[in-house]
C-alpha cells in the first residue's frame, strides 16, 4: 500500500479543494492510504475528508505569512508520517510542502498547478512572488507537475516552470450527483417565489476579482434591457446583501428585483439543475469546475476564453473574449431565445461532453496511475 500525504494551502470551498475531495472518495483504498496537510485551517471541507477516515493535520499558518516554527513543524510531521509519495496542490503548498518534505527525506514529491491568470492587476504580491520561486524551484524540487488545465501548463511554462516535467490531468465530475433534475427546476424557482416558467441564469463563484462579478452586473443589465423576464441567480462565498460592492453595483443597474443573492450554498447540484443557462465572466481560471458541474445537469454555459473554459464547452455553449461583458449579455440572450426544445438539446450535449472527457471515474483512474508509476519509478 502507497502511504499518499496530499499537502494543500486551505481547506476552504474553492476548485483545488473540491477536486482533491473528490479524489479522496474515489481514491482506491486497497492500494493508497492517504493523509492530508493543510497550511491553514480544516476549513469548510477537512471535516467531510475526516469523515471518510481519512486524518487531517491543520498547521493554522496565517495566509500570507511566514512562520519558520511551523514550516518546522510540518517537517517533523514528515518524518513522523513517513509518507511514500508528496503531492501539493497549490502555489504555497508547492513551495513550503515541497521543501519540508524534501528536508524531512521524502523521496518522490509531486507538484499541482490550478490557476492560469497570472496578471499583477488580478493576483496579490505575494501569490506572485511565491509562484516566481516555484518557478526557479521546478527543476529541481518536484519529479511532476500536475496541472488540471492546458492553458495553465502553457502559461506557467512560459513564466519559467519545467516543461517537461508537466502532466495533465484535469477535474472530473460525478454523473450520479450532477444531473438534470426536474424537480429542482420547480423547487428552486418556489424558494425564490417566482414562477415556474421563469427563465434564470447562474453565476457560482465565490466573491473575488477574478471571477468579475461587477463585470456580470454589467451583463446582465444588458440581457435586461431585452427579456426584463429573465431573473439572475448568484452563489457563492460573500455573496450575500451585505457585500456592498456587489450590491451597489446591482442597486446603480436596477437590478435589485430580479437578481438573488444565495451566499454559499451546500446543494450546488440542485442549484445548477434549476438553471436555464450558467455564465463564468472570469478574467482568470485554469479548469473551472462549474461548468462541468452545471453542462453534467444539462445546462449550457457561456463562458469567457480563461484557462480550458473553451475546451470544456466546445461547441455546447457559447464563448467570449475576458472582460467582454457586451459579448457575454448577446451570448446569454441568444441563448434564452433558443425554443425550450433547441436548450434542452443543447443541455444533452453538454452532459454527454462532460461524460466522453471528464467523468471523475476515469480522472481518478488517472491520478491512480499516476501515483503508481512515481512510486515504481521510486525516483
């Protein structure tokens, strides 16, 4: 048995964290006994892999600060776990993960890279500087580098990372959880107190830059302007009727009675099958698990050209250029004009896309046959 220490920076909601959970329940457990480390704090998912069986160790480092008596700590728990294999997902994982085990003698480390957009207006300082030393460090500290995007390996390599030492893997989503699903169609809009046959459109992201919220209020006062009928539902982290940002921005458009507000929900597959479309006006991604979860529920999705945006729809919805938020409202309505009929084929497609290149059976497979030529290889 394969003892696997998968270090992460947070265990708060967010893509990297959703996908190594994921991997976590279908990882084969007769051939690996994983552990997880996170930087930080057990956050809103560590509970739910402690569930499985699986230990978590939380560090409790304060983002964006370094601590010498914790990195020090987390090598001594090297040494204690004795792990076969390290994979750290995550710039600061990859950095202080990768070096702890390198001094603690772990002899196979393996990196993940999940961010594409490497802008300084979109990225803190710090995230930067730290990726800059990944960078330098790629040559030697890690054997791989796993990205779950194509467009993140690229933009990395191009940053200065080892390119020959990049993998793809990308997310994966279960079919069984994500489908479509009537009934939520019908339970939601009564939760919103609106009728059946309101048509809504999805943004689900947390509340951050990059995933240009300000920019999808834009949006959707255009789609306004020509079917005032369509309402706009958002889900995430921080988005709620106190963010000020976002409701102001709403409030200066008009928009307070047809825009919904959620905060973070815990039934994003019922969320998603109630949607018409989902929209991503995200000026950075790598492999944005949304849109896989939302296309398996049989919902098309306009998205903008970030990370593998394009890729994962291919020609089941629509694309835009970043930031063209003009683009992404005449995408949007083109698509709630299509006849009931026209969407619904759509949606088919798009589920049966996400089940020929993504289904997190076969991604898992490959995670497994990844872990288990590193550790033959026993470099």
């Amino acid at each position: 048995m394969i003892k696997l220490c998968f270090i992460i920076t947070g265990l708060s909601i967010g893509g990297a964290e959703t996908m190594l959970y994921k991997l976590l329940q279908q990882l084969d457990r007769t051939r690996f006994l994983p552990i997880v480390v996170s930087l930080t704090t057990k956050g809103e998912i560590g509970g739910g892999i402690e569930s499985m069986g699986i230990p978590v160790h939380a560090l409790g480092m304060r983002p964006g600060v370094p601590n010498l008596i914790l990195f020090s700590r987390l090598v001594k728990l090297l040494r204690v776990l004795k792990p076969d294999l390290v994979h750290t997902w995550m710039y600061h994982a990859d950095l202080l993960g990768g070096l702890a085990a390198r001094f603690a003698g772990v002899g196979t480390i393996a990196w993940c890279i999940r961010h594409s957009d490497l802008s300084p207006g979109q990225n803190k300082r710090s995230t930067l500087l730290v990726m800059k030393m990944c960078a330098k460090f790629s040559r030697w500290l890690p054997q791989r580098i796993v990205s779950c995007s194509d467009r993140a390996r690229a933009i990395h390599v191009a940053a200065g990372y080892c390119a020959e030492k990049f993998l793809l893997i990308p997310n994966g989503f279960d079919l069984d959880k994500f489908l479509p699903d009537a009934n939520a169609r019908a339970s939601v809009r009564e939760e919103l107190g609106l009728p059946f046959n309101t048509q809504l459109v999805g943004l689900v992201a947390r509340y951050d830059p990059q995933k240009n919220h300000l920019g999808f209020v834009e949006a959707a006062a255009e789609v306004h302007r020509v079917l005032p009928q369509v309402h706009f539902v958002l889900a995430g982290t921080n988005i709620v009727p106190e963010n000020s940002a976002l409701a102001q921005a709403i409030s200066r458009a008009g928009l307070q009675e047809c825009f919904h507000l959620l905060g973070r929900r815990d039934d994003i597959p019922r969320l998603m099958a109630s949607l018409d479309v989902l929209a991503s006006s995200s000026f950075g991604e790598a492999f944005p698990n949304v849109l896989g979860e939302a296309m398996a529920c049989g919902v098309p999705c306009v998205v903008t050209d970030v990370g593998d945006s394009a890729e994962i729809v291919g020609d089941t919805g629509r694309v835009v250029p970043p930031g063209d938020m003009t683009g992404l409202a005449r995408c949007l309505i083109e698509l709630l004009q299509l006849s009931l009929e026209q969407r619904l084929a759509l949606g088919v497609r798009a589920r049966e896309r996400i089940r020929a290149n993504y289904d997190i059976g076969n991604v898992v497979k490959r995670y497994e046959d990844f872990y288990m030529q590193l550790s033959s290889e026993g470099i």
